[in-house]
C-alpha cells in the first residue's frame, strides 16, 4: 500500500514544480515560472559561502547560473522520481546526455562495448570524439554470450540501449547488469524509450540511464533536452564535476516546458501506446507486410523480457514491408496523417523511411534487401491513422 508520502507517478507528476506561498499574501501561481537567471545573487557573504558545505552535505547549491535555480531543481527531481533514481544531470540535447555519460566515465586508454542496436549518433561521437582522445569502442550484439568475448583489461563501461533504436529488441537488462558487476563494469544505458514509468532499468541494475526528454516528456517537438541519472553518490560526483567542466547550461524556458510536458506524460504515453499496438496488430494481419517489430505484441521475440521488465509500451513500431525501396517510398509519400521526420513521442505521428546503412550494423536485423520503415503513433484518432496506413499501402499493391 502506498502511503501519502510515496504517491503514484501521475500524482508526483501533478505537484511536482508548484509555486511556494508567498509568505506576505499566502498565494502563489499554481506553475513555479521559469527561474531564468545567469547571475545567483546573495544576501550576504555568509549565504555565499555556505554553498560550499551544502554542496558537500549532498544539497542542490548554486553559485552561479549555469546551473539552473528552482526550475532546474524540480525537474531534476521530476526525472529522478521518472527513472527511479537519486541525481539527475541535465544536457542541453538527448545526445548531449549520452556525450556526458562517456566522458564522466571514461579516460585515455579505456574501452567501452556498445550494444549495436543503440542511436545512430553515438557512432558519431565515438568517430569525431572518443577516437581522438584515445577512448576505445567495440560494437556488438547487446547480449552477454556475444559481449563476452571483447571484454579486455581496458574495458570500464558497458552501453546499451533497451528496446533498440530501429528494430526494438529487447535486451536482458538483469543479466546485463550481472554481466557488468562481474566485469567491474560501468552500465549505461539509453531508455528514452522507457521514460514515462514504463521501464526502469536502474530497478533492473544499471547504474546510469541517459534519457532524451525531448522525445515524449517535452511531448510537443518544440523543445530538445537531455537527462543522466544515477542512485550512486560516486557516479553523481563524477557526472557533477564533468558537467561542470563541460560548461553544460540549459535554458529555464525549456525546462519549463518540460515540467509542463511531464504533467500530462502519462495520458499522453498510454494513448500513444494503445494506438501503438493497435496499429502494430494491425500491420501484422496485412499481406504487404513481412514483420513487425514491436515488443509488447506476443509475437515478438522480447515479448517475454518486455512482460518481465516493463509496465507498458509506447508508440514506436518498425514494420518490414514485403516491396522494393521504391515502393516504400511511395508508401511513405502517401501517408497524410504521419509526418515524415526523426524524432517521436510528440502529439503529431511520424515516419521514418530507415536506410539500409543504418541497419547494417544491426546484428538483429536479418530482413535483407526488405524495406524497413519506422513509425510513431501520436494522439490523433487510432482508426485515421489505420485508414491512412491502409490507403498508403495501396500505393505498394499499384506500383
Ligand atoms: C532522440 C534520441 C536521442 C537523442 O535525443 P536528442 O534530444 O534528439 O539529442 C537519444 N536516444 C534515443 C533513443 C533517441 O530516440
């Protein structure tokens, strides 16, 4: 039974960033406003330098800033509460997120295995970054028979994601997270798909969790925003230190409106996620189609570690249409209602047209030449965007 002290997300989510009292009038604007400031300034220069020893005492103490006042601190708390985890370092995008987890983590010399199936960007960052200043990545299957065999002396961090990025595998986060203890082995993982409640693999063992708050927490596509989570206090001092030197900043504006997107995240996420399987039970019975990727249908092979794991699903399905490149293309020209962009977990359904470079380096992927097409299932009706697939498949069958 949960006592008042401990409420359920959706109710968290409702009082978390509300104005304090004024202690004149008694009254306060529901919404704390966006703190935006880059000067802190002090009553005395004792309240100066008493943030030091706060700090010390484990207190959100600013000096300046760049770290973010009252704003900042409520949605780091909002995080937090959204992962199941005790500190919450903010980055100005999802990918900032995943660079300050590498580099908080990560010196000269070391080696990091990455999880094939994880964004596309982080290859970026290990080409342009990590290869430069002597960070070491190996690229494999997220999963522990394959990952231990490139396990070296110099490997300090494990990353993964959970379900995969184009192809929504899900990995066995438990058994990753006995993999890393045994290892010594810092556990990363990515769960931008799980923020909302519906996965916590800091609960299933992993140390850090990146998430991009852009996705379905902002939840309208008008703001990018980054998150790290971590319970340890050694993790957290490491990360602390790291943003700190990096010069990270992120506006109040945006951190406002993330406070705003989080407060109706849950609705938004299970209306999204029942459109989601509708839509993936849906693709599945058609003839045009050759399979569908999704872990919350049964017949996906992370059915299992998705019931075991995770509380609900979201709105991201990948389908594999039986037709030549061409006609996927008309297919996604045709849709009305699904936007053709990256990104997800805004209001608007989107698709992606995948190419096949970003699926070669998949070791799950097996369709071949098949066209890959990912989709976002957003707030719109659920039965427009089933008669848009359908009128959009028809351009497959004319071709
Ligand atoms: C979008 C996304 C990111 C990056 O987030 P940005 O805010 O766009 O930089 C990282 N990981 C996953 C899984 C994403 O979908």
């Amino acid at each position: 039974m949960k006592t008042p002290e401990q409420p359920k997300l959706d109710t968290y989510l409702q009082h978390v960033g509300m104005a304090e009292f004024d202690p004149h009038s008694g009254a306060a604007p529901v919404a704390l406003p966006p703190y935006r400031a880059s000067t802190v300034r002090f009553e005395s220069l004792a309240a100066l330098e008493q943030v030091g020893p706060r700090k010390a005492k484990g207190e959100r103490a600013v000096r300046y800033g760049r770290s973010g006042l009252d704003t900042h601190a409520a949605f780091e708390d909002a995080v937090c509460q959204l992962e199941g985890g005790r500190h919450a370092y903010l980055a100005s995008s999802g990918l900032a997120a995943i660079t300050l987890g590498f580099l908080s983590f990560l010196s000269q010399g070391d080696h990091v295995l990455v999880a094939d199936c994880a964004y596309g960007p982080v290859r970026t960052l290990d080409k342009s970054v990590l290869s430069r200043i002597g960070i070491q990545v190996t690229y494999c299957a997220g999963d522990v028979a394959a990952l231990q065999d490139h396990v070296t002396g110099q490997t300090r961090m494990l990353y993964v994601e959970s379900p995969g990025s184009l192809l929504l595998e899900m990995l066995d986060m438990r058994a990753l997270a006995a993999f890393a203890r045994e290892h010594n082995l810092i556990l990363v993982t990515d769960n931008t798909w799980g923020t909302g409640g519906i996965y916590q693999p800091l609960a299933l063992g992993a140390d850090v969790s990146v998430i991009a708050a852009t996705k379905y927490i902002g939840g309208h596509s008008d703001l990018m925003l980054g998150a790290v989570v971590v319970s340890d206090d050694g993790l957290a001092a490491q990360l602390d230190e790291t943003q700190y030197a990096l010069g990270y900043s992120v506006s109040a504006d945006d951190v406002w409106l993330a406070i705003r997107g989080a407060r109706t995240l849950p609705l938004r996420l299970q209306q999204s996620a029942a459109s989601g399987l509708a839509v993936a039970q849906w693709l599945q019975q058609h003839p045009l189609v050759e399979r569908v990727y999704f872990p919350a249908l049964p017949e996906d092979p992370g059915y299992a570690l998705w019931q075991r794991d995770c509380r609900g699903a979201n709105g991201l399905l990948s389908v594999q249409l039986r037709c030549s490149r061409a006609q996927a293309k008309a297919f996604v020209d045709a849709l009305t209602y699904f936007g053709i962009g990256y990104s997800w977990g805004g209001f608007e359904s989107l698709v992606q047209l995948v190419r096949p470079e970003q699926l070669a380096p998949h070791s799950y992927w097996t369709g071949g030449d098949h066209a890959l097409v990912r989709l976002y299932t957003g707030l719109e009706s659920c039965d427009d965007l089933i008669a848009d697939l359908s009128q959009a498949l028809t351009q497959i069958t004319a071709k």
